[in-house]
C-alpha cells in the first residue's frame, strides 16, 4: 500500500513538472510568435533560492520611520550569502534610496507599500545619462550599475513621492487642484501659470534644454540646483539579466523606469502610474539595450509610455549603442503621449523592433516616431501589427523629423508640426528612418490617423501601410517621404480633403476606400513629387485629385 502511494506521489509530481514545463514553453513561444527577425531567446535571472524579510532587520511598518538602514543591511546580508530574495511583506515601508546588489530579487507582496522619502538630502547627485545626455542628476530611490541577475517580483507598489519632485503646469489642472498645490508651498513662476517645489528649482528650470543645464559643468554647479536634478524612479545601468514581473511602479520625480544599457531585459505583468500631469513623467524607457521583451503590461501615466531611445545627439553617437531585439506585445496604455514611441533620443539607432496586440486609449499619439536634425542615427526594421486605439486626442500614427521637445497636441495648439521645404548637408547628425512595416490596425477617432513628416535631405524611407481601418477627423499628410506603400485602407474621414501629398517619390495607394466626396480628396504638391501610383484602387482618383501646377509631368499614374 505505502508503495502504491509512493509510486502515485511520484506521478502527480512528475505531471505537475510536465504541465508547468509544458505552460512555461507555451507561454515562451507565444512571445517569440511570429517575430520578423532573428532573436535569442531573453534569459531570465538566476536568482538563489535563499529568502529573508525586510522585518527580520529592524523595518518600522507605517510609513513614518525611515528603513533605509534596514533595506541596506538586508541586501548586503542577501549578497554576502551570493544573493537572493528579500521579502518585502504588507505594510507601508518609507525609505531613502535602494542600492541594487547583483543576484538580488526584491519581492513586495501584495499589501506592501515602498514609499521613497520626500527628503531630497537623502538623494546626492551622481554622474549619470538622463534624456540621452551625460550629465548630473540626483541617485534614483531605485538605483543599480554593473549588475547581473536583477529582479522585481510579487504585486506589491513601489512610490517615488514624484509630488515633492514635479513642476506643474496650472493649464493642466483642476482650479481646485491648482489651488490646493499653491497652498501647499513651493514657488510660481512670473506668469502664475506654473508651480514649483521650491525656488531652487525654478533657479535650476531658468536657462534649462528642457530638462538639462548644458551651460554647468562642474559638480559644484550641479549642487547649487540640486532640486531641479529629479531622477527617474528606477535606473538599472549597465547591466545583464534585469526583470521587472508583476509589481506597480508609480508617482516618480521624472521618469519612471530607465533601463539603460541592459542586455536581457524582460518587462512583463507590471503596471505602470503616474498622474497625467505629470512633468516628463514616461513609464518606461528602454535605452540602449539589447534582447528586451515587454508584455502584458499596462501604462497610464503623464508622458510617453513605452520609449525606445538610444542617446542623445553626440552624447548618443559617442555611446554608439543601439536599442535592438525588442518584443512589445500584449499591452495597455490608458494614457500618455505616446502609446510606444521612437525617439526623439536615437543617436545610437534603434532597430529590430516588433509590436503587436496592444491598445491605445485616450493617448495624445498612439504610434510616436520623432526626431530632429542633429541627432544622427538610424531607425530600422520596425514591424507593428494588431494596434487599437480610441480617442487619440493628435495623430494615430505620427512620424514628426522636426520634434521640439513638445507634446504633439502641444504642437498642434501652437499652429501644427513644421514643414521646411529647404534641404541641409548630410552628415552624421542627420537622422534616418526606413523599412518600417504598420498592418492590422484601427483607429476608433482621432484627430489625424496618419502624419508621415521625413526632412528633404533625409526622406522617410519604405514605409508600408496594410489593412487599416480609420475614423478620424483628418486622413494622411505624406510630406518629404520615399517608398510609401498604403493598401487595404477603409478611411472614414471628416475633411473633404484625405490624403495631402507633398514631396513625396515612390509612392502607391492600393485598394484605398474612402468617405469624401469632393474633388479635392488627394491633393499632391511639391516639385520634388515623383512617381506617385494612385491606379491600384476601384475609385476613379483621377476626377478627385488636384495635382499643383509645380509638380513635374507625369509624376503622377491614375
């Protein structure tokens, strides 16, 4: 009889193994499914099966003493044992900055509440990267370099206190919201249009490159503007085998996770927060790093919210380091001004990137690509497939060659995006983007579905459009651009104009469908239009098209 049990506990064990091997390979080739390039598979962190808790070293529940010593002891206890995993159980722990240790997991469990300290003494400046620039910033509450086999686990929240960190605008708040930050102290500004924590930060904001002081260069410089220096909640830097698997990382000073330089990098079951007025608040930024996979995962927060860059004008083409090998599936994104957005930092180029099945609702853009002359680099072998979004307050899919380091509803409120029709040397600061494949995707309202801006000197290039489906208020502006391909469009569009074509070569609409009735539906201009192919649809474009009178003979085929 004891046998019998023997030899069924064996079987139960051996198929509870099989089933769970079996799950975990679905659930890996479900995410390797259909991926248009070569990729090794992301190796995860080995972490040693060793736990303490955070209690275990003195931590004070409540949020009113500071743990700081507490997460330092337990790490360095982790790390003196080769690693492993520190417990993080319910309660709410206020603490100072977290160093990371290699082979260490942090596991918040559900209940637990990390609450970074509103003290900024707590955070000294250090020599780091932010918005693609070497530059000085103050440590991250999260803050990790030169690491190998990182891990964030269990559903518990990280907070990094972003409200004692921002600047607000007044124009994006409530008048009882805006009444309520002015009463809590800080500063105005000389408009009473915007609030600041404090008068070193205005001090700091006052001859800023949005959120960099080029003009310091000396440590000594940065300390006088220490409260301007707000780091971004998470920063892992040079590192390998990096996770972040199913907590909330929300309200950070600046941005809120900045992998940079990581190879193996997987984002996956996590939420991302912060309020929507929140300055430069992205969810996560991906930055220079190699084998990433981002998945089931959801965003609302006050800028973009899944960021491929690679540096900084020359800063980034020194570093030299692409953003490449990257799988962004199966994502949320309620709010932000981007849905997944390229750029505008991609010195160091940004290739192999494949999108699919995520939703967009209510971000300022849904598909953001932007650049601007003096950043160099390359942007290549995209591929996007599966998109939905609702509500894109701007453009559906936007490709802005003239980024200003504003919002593009900010841009659009100031008179729309820039067009120059004046061609620059090319050089290593001029930035390029080609082979980027877009299919399957709808646009439930918009402001524009489709904005393709390349530069003269540097046109987009082969850029193919499938199976779209679209109702918005605008149709496609196609503006200094080379091998557009656009097919199987159903547009539903309120302008009487639909597509407007400046500058454009190469370009072929395919079973295009769309509302307007007037006779200026497609509107071609430009002298430097060449072979522009509008003979692969139904519709007669001939008697709906007006082609301007400098556009070249024959540039167009009906």
């Amino acid at each position: 009889m004891k046998t019998n049990r023997k030899n069924l506990l064996c079987v139960a064990l051996a198929s509870f193994a099989l089933s769970f091997n079996t799950a975990s390979a679905q659930k890996s080739a479900d995410t390797y499914k259909n991926i248009e390039f070569k990729m090794a598979e992301v190796q995860e962190p080995v972490i040693p099966n060793y736990s303490i808790n955070l209690k275990d070293f003195g931590a004070v529940n409540g949020g009113y003493v500071l743990n700081t010593k507490a997460f330092a002891d337990a790490i360095d206890a982790l790390s003196k044992k080769g690693g492993g995993k520190l417990v993080i159980p319910p309660g709410i722990w206020l603490t100072g900055p977290i160093i990371l240790k290699s082979n260490i997991e942090l596991h918040a469990e559900r209940g637990a509440l990390i609450k970074f300290s509103t003290d900024k003494s707590l955070y000294p400046i250090i020599e780091t990267s932010f918005e693609g620039l070497n530059t000085w910033r103050c440590i991250s509450p999260i803050y990790g370099k030169n690491l190998e086999n990182i891990a964030f686990t269990g559903n518990g929240v990280w907070d990094g206190s972003g409200e004692a960190w921002r600047q607000v605008k007044k124009s994006k708040l409530t008048d009882e919201q805006w009444k309520k930050f002015v009463a809590s102290g800080g500063v105005l500004n000389e408009k009473k249009d915007s609030w600041y924590p404090s008068e070193q930060y205005l001090k700091g904001a006052k001859g800023a490159d949005q959120n960099i002081r080029l003009d310091l260069k000396t440590k000594e410089d940065f300390e006088a503007i220490h409260d301007f220096l707000r780091p971004v909640l998470v920063s892992i830097q040079n590192s390998k085998r990096v996770l972040f698997d199913g907590p909330v990382f929300q309200n950070s000073p600046a941005w809120n996770i900045h992998p940079l330089l990581i190879e193996d990098l997987i984002v996956r079951n996590i939420t991302v927060r912060n309020p929507w007025f929140s300055q430069n608040g992205d969810g996560l930024d991906v930055e220079s790093c190699k084998n990433v996979v981002i998945e089931n995962s959801s965003f609302d927060v006050g800028d973009d919210a899944i960021c491929i860059k690679s540096g900084k004008d020359k800063d980034g083409r020194d570093r030299g380091v692409p953003c490449e090998n990257i799988i962004v599936k199966n994502n949320i994104v309620y709010h932000g001004h981007g849905g997944v957005t390229v750029g505008s930092e991609m010195s160091g180029g940004v290739k192999n990137l494949h999108v699919s099945n995520c939703t967009f609702m209510g971000t300022d853009v849904g598909l953001r690509f932007k650049s601007t002359r003096g950043r160099g680099g390359v942007v290549e072998n995209i591929y996007i497939s599966d998109v939905f979004m609702t509500d894109i307050p701007s453009q559906a899919i936007s490709f802005d060659l003239y980024y200003g380091g504003k919002s593009i509803a900010e841009t659009l409120a100031e008179g729309g995006n820039t067009v120059s029709t004046k061609a620059i040397p090319v050089n290593e600061e001029t930035p390029q983007f080609k082979n980027i494949v877009i299919k399957n995707i709808t646009i439930k309202g918009a402001q524009q579905a489709v904005f393709l801006q390349g530069l003269p000197e540097m046109n987009l290039e082969n850029i193919e459009i499938t199976n779209l489906i679209a109702k918005a208020q605008k149709g496609f502006s196609i503006i200094d651009a080379n091998g557009i391909k656009i097919s199987n469009a159903q547009l539903d569009i309120e302008a009487k104009n639909a597509f407007e074509i400046y500058n454009t070569k190469n370009l072929s609409l395919k079973n295009i469908e769309f509302n307007p009735s007037s006779s200026n539906a497609i509107t071609i201009n430009g002298e430097a239009s060449k072979n522009i192919d509008l003979s692969g649809s139904s519709a007669n474009f001939s008697k709906t098209t007006t082609i301007d009178k400098n556009v070249p003979k024959k540039a167009v085929k009906f």
